[in-house]
C-alpha cells in the first residue's frame, strides 16, 4: 500500500522514533545529503539552543544545547535544512521533538518533509 501525507504545502517523506546510544551522534542521510545531531549540556546556562554547522558540501551537524526536559522541547515550525533541488527549488525540511529522562538517552521523535518554495 502507498500512502502519501501532506500537510498544508510540505509533503511528508519520513517520520519516526530514535531512541539515542548514550553520547552518540543520531545519523539520517537523505538522498546524497547527511545530518548528524549531536547533543551537548552548557552548563553556563539552562537555555535549550540549536547550531548549525557545515561539514564537507553535503553535510551538516546540528548541535543540540541543554535538551534535557522530559516533557520533550521542540521547534514550532518546520527548519529548513538544505535542497533535494536547487533549481526547482525543494526544500527539506526537518521538526523534531527531544525527550530526556534522568540518567537515559536522549528520544527523539521526527519528521522530514519536502516543499517547494515560492519564489
């Protein structure tokens, strides 16, 4: 059975459920592109915080900072991520949501979508 999901002008390409290894990077590679999510306690402050950073062309780590609520922290609208097409313009774009229980890896729950931006 195929089963194709939008929502409003994003078209769903994946969504799931990653229970992490303790410290260890969450991978997802989608088509030729990777992203590696990595997660990090900043003891100067409580403040959840997101950075991003390039890694080669085709790669990009996303760093999260002090995810650490059980009653899970995430973004509000979907985050632009990088291009399936540049010329036709598709976006990938990513949400997520991080839960933490004491003393037990990071889950995260997660969506992947795919629109074309208006130009």
């Amino acid at each position: 059975m195929n089963i194709q999901v939008n929502i409003s002008e994003y078209e769903v390409l994946g969504s799931g459920t990653v229970i992490g290894i303790d410290d260890k990077p969450i991978v997802f590679r989608v088509q030729d592109l990777i992203f590696k999510l990595v997660f990090f306690n900043d003891d100067k402050t409580n403040a959840y915080r997101l950075e991003a950073e390039p890694e080669g062309e085709k790669t990009l780590i996303i760093k999260f900072f002090n995810f650490n609520n059980p009653m899970g922290v995430g973004n509000h609208d979907p985050l632009l991520t990088g291009w399936l097409d540049v010329t036709r313009k598709i976006g990938l774009y990513f949400s997520y949501r991080v839960y933490h229980i004491e003393s037990i890896s990071k889950t995260l729950h997660y969506t992947w979508y795919k629109k074309t931006v208006s130009q």
